[in-house]
C-alpha cells in the first residue's frame, strides 16, 4: 500500500474545521485516503497550535515538528517571502511533507504541492502532500 505524508502550515488561531477541510481537499487531489497518512508534520512554531494537534488526535496521526533552519534547507516548488518572513522558513507545509517523508526524499515526491484554503473564520491553512520513501 503507498503511504504519505501531510505537511501543514496555518495562520496562527485558525479553526480545526478550516485545517480539516483543507486536508480532505487535498487527501481527494492526492487520491489518497486518511488511513493511507504516516504522519503529519509542521514548524515548531505551530507546537501549540490547536486546530493542528486536535487534528492529528483525531485523524491518529503523529504530528512531527521540524525547526525553521531543517524546513530552510529542503528544496521546495513554491518557496514563498511571506512565510519567510513570519517563520524564519521560506516553506513550511511543502518542505514538512517532504522531510516527514524520509531522508532525501525529491521534490518530485510532493503529490500535492501548495493546497490553501481560507476558513469562514478568514484565517488561512496550507496542506502539502509527499508519497513516503518506501
């Protein structure tokens, strides 16, 4: 069975039902199942970020935390100044896939690069999925 791996970013105080959207959005483009899913990952930025570790409690995930300097150093499709800015990071969700995906893990293995999507609470989350090394 091929596995994966979520990477997420979010705007701080975002809504679990936005997070949980967009992950179900980007599970159906991926074409990949909950129970496909190894592990979710983000910035330790987002250590105490709710909607992200209610998420991964729910879905039985474990949830990684990768510090800004290991995301800085994967190669990313969509590397946004934004994000940089705010995280010291130009990518969080895309280059948490991939890392939670395994060592050296490509770019290539991103099946879903960049999903965003703005909840009704108007605050942002990004899901990104990688195909985990076998």
């Amino acid at each position: 069975m091929t596995t994966f791996t979520v990477g997420l970013g979010c705007d701080r105080g975002v809504l679990l039902e936005t997070v949980r959207e967009a992950v179900q959005a980007a599970l159906a483009e991926a074409g990949a199942t909950r129970g496909q899913v190894v592990a979710a990952a983000t910035i330790t930025l987002k250590k105490d970020e709710a909607a992200l570790l209610a998420l991964a409690e729910e879905y039985g995930w474990p949830l990684h935390f990768y510090e800004a300097e290991q995301l800085a150093a994967v190669q990313v499709p969509h590397p946004s100044e934004t994000v940089l800015r705010y995280t010291g990071t130009p990518s969080v969700s895309e280059a948490a896939a991939l890392l939670a995906a395994g060592p050296d893990t490509p770019m290539s293995a991103l099946l879903v690069e960049k999903h965003k999507l703005r909840g009704a609470d108007g605050r942002n989350a990004t899901v990104s999925i990688a195909r985990k090394n076998p």
